[in-house]
C-alpha cells in the first residue's frame, strides 16, 4: 500500500500551516501594539507656567500632549485669562499649575475648573510634602501670611515635584505608568546633578557680595538653597508698583554692602533696577546691571533657557560671574542635554 500523500494533500497542508502561522504572526503583533504605551492617546495637560510644562513634557513624553498659556516675558501675577485659554482649560484632561497664588485672577478660572477637572497645583503639592514649614518662605506687604509661590528657584525643591507628576500621570493612563516611572527617574537625576552644580557654582561668589538685588521678590528660595541675601525692589507679587521709598531702601542697602552687580528679570520693566543703579551712582557710589534673569517665566521654547535646566543654567552663570565667582564644570549627568542645545 503506497503511504505518500498526494500533491493535493501536501499543497493543502502548506496552506494552512502558512496560514497558521499569518495569524500567530499577527496575534503577536497586536498583544505587542497593546503593549505599547506610546500607542496610547496622550494626555491633554493644559499649564500655566513654563516650569511647570517642563517638568509635565519630561515626564510624560510621548504619552502627554501639553499646552502653556504663559510663554516669555509674561508676568504670571498679572496674567487675565482670555476666552480662548478658558476654553483651552475646560477642554484638559488634566490642568498642571504653580498654585499659592501665582496666576493671580487665573485662580478663580483653575479654582471653578478644578472642581470637575483632574488638577495638579504642583508647588502646593510639594509644599504638603515637605517634612515640616522649614522650607517655605513667607511674603511681606500684600503678600503677607502667605506662601511665596517661587519654589522652583531652589532646584532641589522643585524636584521634589517630580514624583507628584509620575503619580497624577499614571493614574490618568495607567498603560502608560512604568513609560513615567522611567522618564521621572531620569529626570530626577538630572535635577539632582544641577542641584549640586549650581551650589558648588554659587559657592565661588566671595562672601562680601553674596547679595542678590532684583526687580522683585522672585528669589528667595534662591537664596535659601544657595546662601544669598536676597532683596527684591518690589515684593513677592508685582501687583502693586515699587515706590520711590522702595527704591531709596533698596540703594540704600547697595552702597551699605557694596555689592557690585544689581539684576533685572525678563518679566518686569527694567525701570526700577536703573533708577537703583542711577541712585547708587548719584551718591558715590558705583554698581553696575549684572544682566537679565528669569524669574516668572522662561526663556523663549526655541532656545536652551526655554527649558527649566537652560533657565537655571542661565541664572546661575550670570549671578555668579556678575558678582565674583565663576561657575563650576557643567556635570556629566546633564552633557546630553548640552549637546543637544548646542551649549559648552
């Protein structure tokens, strides 16, 4: 009896093990795509500030889509919100802000939002969890009895905010949660490195000229983390104008301590900071405008200051050179962000 299948037969077998195997193939590739976090929707974050939008996009990568209502040189504590950002917030999935009053009038916005929409008010969040009040600092003049707003001035502080975006995240996209854990490790780290460059930068400035004189009140956690008097022309929010009693105070304390350099911020009228040094000069005295630091916002997207470790980057070089030291070797943790903006 001949045992050998037929051409029939053994064309037939080919085709179905072929088709056997197109569909193991295709059942492999779609528990594979389910897999994948990055073929989940991005999150629709809507932010205030720049520095909170860094930290969101570092986090959250391809699983977030994030919209910033306040870029360069606008003033937060001044800031309206148009009909066009209020549409843009009630269409989030999750709104992201500074919080302790920074926005301003935007607080009644977020605050009736917020009732409804996931929020994170990212430095009130790091702030509850921080081991006591130790850290917080407290505004004078309209601002008093009330938190200053401007923790991420301190590097370490605002790191501490890292893990609150990895956790609010991933309870928006789960399938997305170890992509956050990822990305938050790796950006902690590297908010970690820039922590201990800009102290060991800022540690060359000789002591007589550890002051930090700005338009206004914008640096005090700064100051805290780095060990600068800070005196800022106007206070913690620049709701209300400096005075010429704010500016006599304020020339008054350069020529006392003889600091050389005064500072202007890209978000206020350098008016104030001239009529200092203009009033400093007129009584013998000499100092000189150190340069322009950010303070409520960032630089432009399109450049390294557009990103909080650029913004940082910027602040520390021109305090530090203005007034005596000279910054410290930019660590290794933070060479891949150099190459890619193009900086030594």
């Amino acid at each position: 009896m001949d045992h050998r299948a037929s051409p029939h037969a053994t064309t037939r077998f080919r085709i179905v093990s072929m088709l056997l195997c197109l569909l193991l193939l295709a059942g492999a590739r779609a528990v594979g795509a389910q897999a994948s976090p990055t073929d989940a929707d991005p999150i629709a974050v809507v932010t205030t500030i720049a520095m909170v939008a860094d930290v969101v996009r570092e986090v959250g990568g391809p699983c977030v889509s994030v919209t910033n209502l306040m870029g360069p040189g606008i003033d937060p504590h001044l800031y309206r919100a148009s009909a066009g950002d209020v549409d843009r917030l009630a269409a989030a999935e999750l709104i992201a802000y500074n919080g302790f009053d920074l926005e301003g009038q935007l607080g009644a916005v977020l605050g009736r939002l917020g009732q409804r929409i996931p929020t994170l008010a990212l430095s009130e969040r790091i702030a509850d969890g921080l081991p006591g009040d130790e850290r917080l600092l407290e505004g004078e003049d309209a601002y008093a009895g009330r938190t200053d707003p401007h923790l991420w001035s301190a590097v370490d502080l605002w790191g501490r905010g890292v893990d609150l975006t990895v956790a609010e995240l991933s309870q928006l996209r789960p399938e997305c949660a170890g992509l956050f854990a990822e990305r938050g490790e790796d950006y902690a780290q590297r908010l970690a490195a820039l922590h201990e460059w800009a102290r060991a930068s800022t540690a060359t400035v000789p002591p007589d000229q550890r002051i930090l004189v700005t338009s206004h009140d914008a640096f005090g956690y700064f100051g805290d983390a780095y060990g600068f008097e800070v005196a800022g022309i106007e206070g913690i929010s620049t709701e209300s104008e400096a005075s010429i009693a704010d500016i006599r105070e304020t020339a008054e304390l350069v020529l006392a301590s003889g600091v050389s350099a005064i500072f202007v911020e890209t978000t206020i009228s350098p008016r104030t900071i001239e009529a200092v040094r203009a009033a400093v000069n007129d009584r013998g005295g000499e100092v000189v405008i150190g340069g322009e630091l950010y303070g409520d916002a960032m630089g432009d997207a399109t450049t390294p200051e557009g990103t909080y470790v650029g913004m940082v980057r910027h602040n520390v070089i021109t305090v530090v050179r203005a007034l005596g030291g000279e910054p410290a070797a930019w660590p290794e943790a933070l060479a891949g962000w150099a190459r890619e903006w193009g900086v030594q």
